[in-house]
C-alpha cells in the first residue's frame, strides 16, 4: 500500500 | 526492484561520488553551491527521520546512512576544510535558503497525507527536494567556467529523480493502481526544472564543446 512505497523509496 | 529505480539510484549515487571525487582530488569546490548541499542535508534528514523506527531493508538503510553521511560531509568541506572552503564561490552563491524551506514547510502542512510529525517532514523533504537545485543553477549561469566534473555532477543528479519517474510508471502498472500525487508531482517538477541544463549538456557534450549556460 501507500506504506510500502514510502518505506522502500529514497 | 525495477531497473529504472535501481538505475535512479545509482545515478544518484554516482553523482554523489562524483563531487566528492572533484573536491578531493582537486581541493575545490567551485563552481559548487553550498546552499543547495545544505539544503539536501536538510531534505534528507527530514525524510529520513525513519531509519532507526522502521527497517525495511538492508539496501534501503544503508542508501539511507550514505545520503545522509556523504551530503554531511559535503557541507563539512565546504565550510570547514581550511583548503577547500577558500574556493567556495561566496559571493555569487547567492540564493537564501529561507525562500526555498519556508515556503515547502508551509505547503507540507497544508498539503500531505496524514497530520503526523513524521508524514508532514516526509512531505516537506519531497517539496523541497524538488526545489534545492535552484541556487546551483543559478550559480551555474553566474559562472564562465564550469568544470566537466560539476556540469556532470548536476546532469547526473537530474537524471536519477527523471529514472524515478519511469519507476513509478512502472510500478503503477505492474504494483498497484494507485495515484500517489505528493511524489509524482513533486518528481515531475524536480525533473522539469533541470529541462534547460539538460538541454545545453547535452548540446556541449555533442558538439565538444564547454558548457556554458545563458544568463
């Protein structure tokens, strides 16, 4: 989710 | 992972290495904008204020620890290394940093996803990120001479948030359907603003020639 693509980006 | 987001980061990364190349091996930083360092300090903090709360991969934090080390160092030589700081172009880096944050902070409080410290500060360091090139862009156009390593330094960091770009097209299609528009806006704008340098590197390194840009 919205989450993820936070967590797993620089 | 994808390969334009893994290509984004190695560019970024590249760039990175890059600068630091030209100050140590050259002892200097002209041509170099301390305010825009500052301002990538600043960006990371605020966006990396998660790295000891949540992990989410070995890659992930150590991009994280290097950004925030290397950008840290950067700023360090800058103003602190007795040879390397009487290079520093004072007079021409020109741009204050308060009319680039003030107004990404005032924006991330109106515009963002949740009312949390740690979304608001993630949201302000995507603004300001998109921004922070500018007082190196214009100290660019002040200068008559810009070094092969600075003009590549600045192509190469445009670049990675371009390859980005594609990495959430990618994603979009392949992940999940949904519209992120604080990244993918902030992103777009990021990229748009380098249009012009992009533009006359590329030309320079077409014809052999310096790279100057118009003022």
């Amino acid at each position: 989710s919205h989450d993820k693509f936070k967590k797993d980006e620089l | 992972m994808n390969a334009f987001r893994l290509a984004g980061d190695m560019t970024h990364l590249l760039s990175i290495i890059l600068l630091l190349l030209k100050i140590r091996a050259t002892k200097s930083c002209a041509g170099i904008s301390l305010k825009t360092q500052e301002l990538y300090v600043i960006v990371f903090m605020s966006r990396y204020l998660d790295l000891f709360r949540t992990y989410y991969s070995l890659y992930n934090s150590l991009m994280k620890i290097i950004f925030l080390g290397t950008s840290m160092c950067i700023v360090w030589y800058m103003r602190s290394h007795k040879v390397v700081r009487q290079t520093y172009n004072n007079d021409e880096d020109t741009f204050r940093h308060f009319f680039l944050v003030l107004p990404c902070f005032v924006l991330a409080l109106l515009v963002h996803r949740n009312f949390t410290f740690i979304e608001i500060l993630w949201t302000f360091s995507l603004y300001l990120e998109s921004v922070a090139i500018l007082p190196q862009l214009v100290l660019l156009q002040k200068s008559s001479n810009i070094d092969n390593l600075t003009g590549t330094y600045v192509f190469l960091l445009g670049a990675y948030r371009g390859l980005y770009l594609f990495n959430w097209v990618y994603r979009f299609f392949t992940e999940n359907h949904r519209v992120r528009w604080i990244p993918w806006l902030s992103g777009l704008i990021q990229t748009a603003i380098y249009t012009d340098f992009f533009y006359y590197y590329i030309r320079s390194w077409k014809n052999r020639e310096k790279l100057k840009l118009p003022a």
